[in-house]
C-alpha cells in the first residue's frame, strides 16, 4: 500500500508552501487508495511549541487535509534513533567526536557517486565524495533531521517521499543511510519551489505566508486548496476550479511541472470568488455569519440573509464586506465632495430628492421594493429625468458610493428609518433650498 506524509517543524505557523506538500501527498494517497500520515518533526528542543503544534494542526483540519492514525512526534522517538546510531557506530559506519564536553555522532560518507530517480526530475546523481561526514546525533542527544527522518519513514513504511526542491541535495545523504542500514529506500518527488513575483522563494518580503492569515481573511479552506493543487500541476484540459474530490480523482505526479511555481494573489482571489458563487445561499449567510458574529447578531437572522443574499457575487473574501458595503453597518461617515456637488449643483435635482423623500415617508415601510422603484421611476418622469438620473443619486446618498447591489433591494434591507434619515442628513448638510 502506499503510505505517504506530511512532516513539518512545530518551529513557526504552517506556511503556503508546507500545505502545499502536505496537499500533494494527500492527493497521491486519497487517488491511489493509500494512507496519509502526520509526523511533527520537533527535536529543534529551542524553537519547537506547542502553540505551533496545535496551529498546524488546526490549519490542516480547517483546510480539511484530514490525516489516517495518530499524529507522530519525533520527541517521543529518541531512544529509537540512539540505538539506530548505536548499531552505525558498531558496524564502523558512523563515529562519536566530542564537542564542548558532550559527544556527538557523525556518519562516515562514503565517497561515491549515488544515483536516485526522481519523480519529478527524472535520474538524479551527485557525487558523496564532496560531502563531510554528517552529524546524526547532535551534542544534545537529539537526531538531525537527514537522521531522524531516514529512521521515521523507514519505519512508518513510508513508500513515496513528496517533498520541496529544497530538500533534493539533502537525498543523497538520505538515500546513503537507507544503504548503510540495509533498507529499500522510497521513491522520491521532489516539487518546484513556490517563488514570489521577483522569482525568490516565497517569503514574509512578499507578503503573508502562513495559512492562519487567510484563514483570518475569510478566504474559503477549499479555494486555498484548489490554489496551492495548480502551484506547479494542472490538468490537459486548462480546468481551473476544482473540488478536493476532484482533485484527489485527478491528481498525478506525472503532471507535476519542473520549473517554480508563481504565487499570484489576484488568481488567489479570483479563484476564492468562484468558490463563494458555489455556495448555496444559506451555507453563503451562515459562514459570513461566523465570521461577522456581533454584526449579524446585531442585524438578526432574517433581515442578515436578505442583505448578505445581495453580495454573494459582489465579494471575492469574507473580509471584503465591511469595505463593500460598509453602509449596511454604519452611516457614510463623509460624502466624495464632487459627487456631492454634482448633485446638488444639477439644476432642480435635489428638489426632486426631497420630493422623493416626503413621498417616501408616506409609505408604511419599505420591505416592497417593486412600489419604492414604481415610485422612483414615475417621480422621475414627471419631473423630465431618467430614471437613472434620481437611482444613481439616491445610491450615493445612501451609500456614500457610486456602486452597489441593486437600490431598490437595498433599500429594502435599509429600512425606511435609515433610508429616510440618510438622505434628509445629506440635503440638510449639502443643499439649502432657495
């Protein structure tokens, strides 16, 4: 069977690029009916927490990368590599050197040419001959990571090792151990590097890195996922949205392309906004709900899925609707001065606004928005405007923006009171009647 695994370092938050690892191992296993495992590297005693722990964690369930057995951690693991290195330093394979005191042990790299195949990159050879002897067991009794990880794999029957390019110079050094133990090595693939758009590995230079931050975002977990699966793979046929089911039925190391892959936000966002247009409209209120809890409290149920029902195209991530409709919340705080003018300067127009609102205020309420725009549009006439004329004026009083859903079903979930006072705050501030 094919057993595959995600190994990060407790050492900081889970960064794009170790989902995206974590993400083509999954996919390898759920496509080809394996198991894949989670081990927490932690013997970096210095820098590994456990609030990092529990953030990894927590990412890869949100993201829903749910892993098969228990969570293995390398701290629980050390009298296992002491006495693998024990059993190098009785064949003669691997020595102790004293530093400050306290011995380390250090395996003796034969000099010789080793040859892997990739599964990316195809046949694969460096020469031993230029490496020092490598240090397995440090000063501190704890493993390195070339050590602790050739025991791990070799003993969780790890089959296929799928990993970043910055690990292939780290293979031969692996695959010489597996030789001086005795093992069959797995099968390596190693994948292109997520680069930045000046082509440097991704970095916090480049802006967020780790996946709690658009998790904060409000960016969708399976739009994350579909984002990171066309970082260095893609199908014949140029698809670009995908569910994890059908990328778990697609996926194939055979796709995988050789050269870095280029993080681009804007795709990022767009693919976010197509998975938000999949959202059925309750799930699409509920999950802005949860991420908009006092504000939805605060608007209650009803009149909250009627407004978020008008953005649910209009939005590319959740954090996107306090900026795109602010005015669902709070007042238009200032008024675009030139717009405001040109309202107000238009001869007539804003009598015919305040004509608009005394007639308004006639109305019981404004949960009909078919008679508040047959009245718009038949006050408009009689006064010798387009409708669009009085619509596009009325949407800036209420909004303090040229753009938005629909007016009249906006104002709906305005209310009248809101509606009403907005715009006499507006002609009282901007326009004095002769």
């Amino acid at each position: 069977m094919i057993r595959v695994r995600f190994a990060p370092s407790p050492t900081g938050f889970l960064h794009i690029g170790g989902v995206r690892t974590a993400l083509f191992n999954y996919l390898y296993a759920r496509g080809q009916g394996g198991q894949f495992v989670l081990r927490i590297e932690d013997t970096d005693r210095l820098r590994s927490t456990s609030e990092f722990e529990e953030e990894i964690l927590s990412s890869m369930k949100w993201l829903g990368l749910d892993w098969d057995g228990e969570v293995v951690r390398q701290s629980s693991r050390i009298v296992r590599y002491s006495e693998a290195a024990r059993h190098l330093i009785e064949a003669g394979l691997a020595y102790e050197k004293e530093e400050d005191g306290k011995k380390a042990v250090l395996f003796r790299m034969p000099p010789k040419p080793v040859l892997f195949h990739d599964l990316v990159h195809g046949a694969t050879q460096f020469d031993a001959s230029l490496f020092e002897d490598l240090v397995i067991i440090k000063s501190d009794g704890y493993p390195t990571y070339h050590f602790a990880c050739v025991i791990d794999d070799h003993d969780m029957e790890i089959t296929h090792v799928i990993r970043g390019d910055d690990h292939i110079s780290n293979t031969p050094r692996h695959v010489l151990l597996y030789e001086a133990f005795g093992w069959k090595p797995p099968k390596f693939a190693h994948l292109p590097l997520i680069v930045g758009e000046d082509n440097a590995p991704l970095s916090k230079r480049h802006g967020a890195v780790a996946v709690s931050h658009y998790r904060r975002q409000g960016f969708l977990p399976q739009a994350l996922i579909n984002f990171l699966a066309l970082m260095g793979w893609g199908t014949d046929n140029n698809q670009e949205i995908f569910s994890l089911a059908e990328l778990c039925q697609k996926f194939s190391l055979k796709k995988i392309n050789k050269g870095n892959a280029r993080f681009n936000l804007e795709k990022l966002l767009w693919i976010n906004s197509q998975h938000l247009k999949r959202l059925s409209l309750d799930q699409f209120t509920a999950e802005l709900a949860a991420y908009y809890p006092e504000e939805s409290r605060a608007m209650g149920s009803e009149r909250w899925n009627k407004s978020m029902s008008l953005y649910q195209t209009r939005i590319k991530i959740y954090s996107d609707l306090k900026s795109e409709a602010g005015y669902l919340f709070e007042d238009p705080a200032v008024y675009d001065e030139t717009v405001a003018s040109a309202i107000t300067s238009r001869g007539g127009l804003a009598d015919v606004l305040e004509i608009w609102r005394q007639k308004a205020s006639g109305l019981a309420d404004f949960g009909d928005d078919k008679v508040l725009e047959t009245m718009t549009r038949e006050l408009a006439g009689e006064h010798g405007l387009e409708a669009k004329d009085l619509i596009h004026p009325l949407r800036f009083v209420l909004t303090g923006k040229t753009v938005s859903p629909g007016l009249f079903e906006l104002m709906s979930v305005l209310g009248k009171e809101r509606c009403l006072t907005r715009l006499q705050r507006f002609l009282t501030q901007h326009y004095s009647p002769s």
